[in-house]
C-alpha cells in the first residue's frame, strides 16, 4: 500500500493540475502554481467539406460572420452542457496542449471541471469522457456554485448557509452551501446569451436595424443595466432594415435595461424559488451573509442593486 502511495505523490510531482471552467459562452484554464492561462470563447471553427477543425477559441470567433459557406462556427457547449461530443473534445484537446505546453510535465494531467449543478448523470459522464479522451490522467467533476463559493473563499465546510448566484453564457446557477453540499438549488437556461437576444431584437423592433451577437455583447458589457438608466450611451453599427445600408445608431442604457427587464426578472424569480424552498435556519445565514453574484453575467450593472432593492 505504501509503495502505491508513494508513486502516486511521484506522478502527481511530475504532473499538471489543470482546472477547467467549461463555459457555453468562454472557456477559463487554470494551471496549479501560474494562474489563468486560457481565456478563449467556447466557439470551434468546423469545416464542413472535410469535417476539420479550422480553429478554437479566439481565433474562431475572429472569423464569425466572415467565413466562406463551408466554415461554420459550431459552439460545443449549449445551455452549459455537451451539444457535440467529437468538438467539445476536440476542444478539450487544444487547450489542455496548449496549457501543457506552457509547464512541461513528464506525467498527462489531472483536470477538474466545472459543471452546472443541474446536469443529468448522462451529461456528467460525457463531461468526463471528453476530458479522458483529450489527454486527461485524472479527471474530478465540480458542480460551477460549489467551485464558485471555493474560489471567493467562502467556509463551505461549516454549518452556514451560503447563497451563490452563478451567471454564466448558457445557464444561471442558484445554489444554498452548507456543510460541504448543495442544500437548495435550481439551474435555468436564462444567462448571458438570452440577454444577447433580448438585445438582437429590441434593437431590430424599436430601431429597425439588424445587428449581430458580437454587437449585442459589446452593448451588454458596456451599458448592460438592470436599474433604470444613468444616461450612459454607446455607438453602434448594423444594417438598416428599411434601406438595407449600412446604419449608425446611438443607443442608451436605458434602451439596454428596458430589453434585459425580462430575463433579469427571470433570474431574480429563480432566486426567490430556491430561497422559499431553503429551511429557515439556512435562510437566516443567508439573509446575514448576503447573496454572492459570480460569473459574467454578474457584471451587469445594477444587478447587486436590484438584488438588494428585492429581498432586504
């Protein structure tokens, strides 16, 4: 038994510890020891003749809406689960060698990813399966509330209740930690890019203009709101629908806040389900500690706001 042990803490010295947040909109790696050394869009580049991958990450959202007829962009990951097993491996296979190669290592590494809580034991195994098959020793599933509450350095082992909201591309995750485990928990397919949507057309509705998700994302990251306007504003272009000529338009962040309105309401009717079904000691914690927002979708200006102005 020893001598197992002792080679198992041999082949763990000599190896990659890599953490993968598996993303419907970005990927993030981290490498044990260096930090974050992959943040890249959840997006593949296929070619359709020859059923290659043309490119991953960056470089293939470098191409959306400027490729031939026979190179499509394909995201792998939809809603926060596996859409396409052989590109999501693909995928896993381009940023675990590209995170390889930055610490050479004599042993393949271990891998942890992220998931959202709400996955099916189906989705679970293809989750692992993918990583094994892209290079992976080891591979530990996390459920993405739980990694989040570790990361920001929450006392997940103590008998506290802990609320995470976790608002990511595909999904938003609602957990209650405690103990060690996920007492309460909801995931819906309301996040970041239905917000996207909500942009696409209230902008092609209110002003007649086409605009693609690039444009949308812009928008949302730079006068997102979930309050009422503070007269932010910010210039965009896209296609006059009357004309079909190019357009610039000035749009405000109260434009923004009246097309995301709907789905925020979404997201804070979720987090209000999971906390009526919470035990009431639980809550106590919980309305003492305060609610923790991660993920991008947590950057949306106003949302802490809105989230205090609706439970305190």
């Amino acid at each position: 038994m020893v001598p197992i042990i002792m080679f198992k803490n041999l082949v763990n010295k000599f190896s990659n510890d890599i953490g993968i947040d598996l993303g419907t909109a970005n990927t993030l790696v981290y490498l044990r020891g260096t930090g974050i050394v992959i943040n890249e869009p959840s997006l593949v580049a296929l070619n359709t003749k020859t059923n290659r991958i043309v490119a991953v990450g960056t470089l293939a959202k470098e191409m959306l809406g400027r490729t031939p007829v026979h190179i499509k962009s394909v995201q792998p990951i939809i809603d926060g689960v596996i859409a396409d097993f052989e590109v999501t491996e693909e995928m896993l296979t381009y940023l675990i060698t590209k995170t390889e190669k930055i610490s050479k290592k004599f042993f393949s590494p271990r891998v942890v990813i992220g998931i959202p809580s709400g996955i099916t034991s189906v989705e679970h195994r293809a989750v692992y399966d993918a990583a094994k098959s892209a290079g992976a020793r080891e591979v530990y599933i996390v459920e993405e509330p739980m990694a989040a509450a570790i990361g920001i350095g929450l006392p997940v082992h103590e008998p506290v209740g802990n609320m995470i909201v976790d608002i990511g591309g595909g999904t938003t995750d609602i957990a209650v930690i405690s103990l060690s485990g996920i007492v309460q928990s909801k995931s819906i397919k309301v996040a970041g890019d239905r917000m996207n949507q909500d942009i696409i057309a209230f902008i092609r509705n209110e002003h007649r203009m086409l605009i693609g998700e690039k444009t949308a994302e812009e928008l949302k990251i730079n006068i997102g709101s979930a309050i009422d306007g503070t007269g932010r504003t910010y210039i965009i272009k896209g296609r006059d629908m009357a004309t079909g000529l190019p357009k610039e338009l000035l749009v405000s962040d109260y434009d923004i806040y009246t097309a995301l309105e709907r789905t925020v309401a979404q997201i804070v009717d979720a987090v209000r389900e999971v906390l009526e079904t919470t035990p009431p000691e639980i809550v106590s914690d919980v309305m003492r500690q305060g609610v923790y927002l991660v993920g991008g979708g947590a950057l949306i200006n106003g949302l802490d706001t809105l989230m205090v102005n609706t439970f305190a």
